[in-house]
C-alpha cells in the first residue's frame, strides 16, 4: 500500500509591515523553510513561502519538465506578490537554488528590496553533487509514491540523469550570471553555510565573500549542520542569527500590524 502524498503549500501569514520571502531548494518545497518560517512569524515579521512550478507532486519529473527561467520568474512574481499586498519594504532569503534567485533579486536592485541572502547556496560555479542528490530524491518519491510497476519505475528513473544533466547546465548559467554580478550587490546581505554540507563544497563560501565589494554582508557558518541547514542540528542557532540580521536591516517602516 502506497503512502498518500500531500502536496505542499505556500506559507502566507500576515503579521507586520514587515514582509519576508524564502525561497526553497532545488528539489524541496516550502517545508525546506517551514520551521524558519515559523520562527520568524513568531518574532511578528509577515513570512511568504512561494512554491517554484513544478515542485511539491509527487512526479520528479514535474521539476525536471520546467525551465529556471520559470523559477526566476516565480521569484519575481514573489516580490510583485507582497507588493500588491501593499508591503513596501522586503527582506528575500532562499536555501541552495532559492539563494540564487534570491541573490539576483537582490543584484537586480528590484524596488522594496532592502536586504536578504542565501543558504547552503551555490554561488560560486562549479561541479556539485546534486544530480546524485536528485536521483536520490526521485528514487524514493516513485517507491513511496507511485502506482507504477517496478518496470516503470526503473524506465522513468532510467531517463532522470540526463534530464537533470540538462536542466543543472541551465541553472547554472544562472549561477554563473549570479556570481559575475556580486561585486553590483549593494544591499545588506547574509551567507549561511554549513561545514557538513555534503551537496555543495563548504569552502566555495570563501571564495563567493571575496567577490562582495558591500562591507553589509554577514557570513555564518555551521559546523555541525549538512546541506538543508534550516532543519539541521543548529537550526535554532541558525534561526537566531538569520533574525538578528533582519532585526539589523534599514527599516523605514515600524512593526505595525497589517
């Protein structure tokens, strides 16, 4: 009997004027930054969690049938999102490919934008372990998810290499654009990183910092947590400092209520 899936959801709670994204991984969902999420909204900050196209079913191939132009346009619709909603100044986080996005939003510049960062992200262009990681990821969800035969089974995850091959090549001349674009950042921004991270070379870190002209960025580092740091041994550690550093963001507007 197979396990009934649940679809992930966004996370929208209004609290303040004070408007936070996070943006999930590559093969994750909201849950990736649910309990920051949590936290944050306790702390009286308004927390959006979007959902990229094509994740959270239980198809990998869902993910793999989209393009990252999508997902940087799924990230802008974020922004437009809480502007609508009448927020004027936001703060934008993602975790490993959410922190990409995140971080162009932030080079871009894009009006609301005072501040934000990345997570376990891979800034700096160069070979990762993810496609090991996603054929993982696909492995489980068809053994626990799905009604096909084992032979279907074995077809579908047969054809899963060379499409994330493909589709990794297109994310990461997205990163290769996000890295080259750095030194434009301005805003304040905030790096966590993982010791134990098993997906992305911890050290990479260093390099990425080197190319930051802003003196406003903060660098945290993890020794005992692996890739998805926000729900690693340290998240509590790690919650604390991602708060503190919006606490230190130049807010215009006061915490009132929405």
């Amino acid at each position: 009997m197979k396990k009934k899936f649940m679809n992930p959801k966004p996370i929208y709670v209004k609290k303040t004027s004070r408007a936070i994204i996070l943006l999930h991984a590559y093969s994750g969902s909201p849950n990736d930054v649910r309990m920051l999420a949590r936290f944050l909204e306790q702390a009286n900050y308004t927390v959006y969690t979007p959902i990229f196209t094509g994740h959270g079913t239980r198809n990998p191939e869902d993910i793999l049938n989209e393009e990252p132009d999508q997902w940087w346009q799924d990230t802008q619709a974020a922004i437009a999102f809480l502007k609508q909603e009448g927020f004027q100044e936001i703060a934008i986080f993602g975790l490993s490919m959410g922190g990409l996005f995140a971080t162009r939003a932030l080079e871009e510049k894009i009006s609301g934008l005072i501040g934000g960062g990345a997570f376990c992200s891979p800034l700096l262009p160069e070979k990762t372990n993810v496609p090991e990681n996603f054929y993982r990821y696909a492995q489980f969800m068809l053994d626990t998810f799905s009604d096909d035969t084992p032979e279907e089974q074995q077809r579908r995850l047969e054809a899963i290499p060379s499409l994330v091959d493909t589709q990794l090549e297109n994310i990461h001349t997205h990163g290769r654009r996000t890295y080259e674009q750095l030194s434009q950042m301005d805003a304040p921004y905030f790096i966590a990183q993982a010791a134990l991270d098993e997906m992305i070379s911890p050290d990479s870190v260093f390099t990425v910092i080197q190319k930051i002209k802003s003196q406003k960025f903060t660098l945290q580092w993890y020794p005992n947590s692996g890739h998805v740091v926000t729900v690693g041994k340290e998240h509590k550690e790690f919650e604390r400092d991602v708060l503190s550093f919006i606490e230190s963001l130049p807010w215009k507007e006061e915490m009132h209520d929405q």
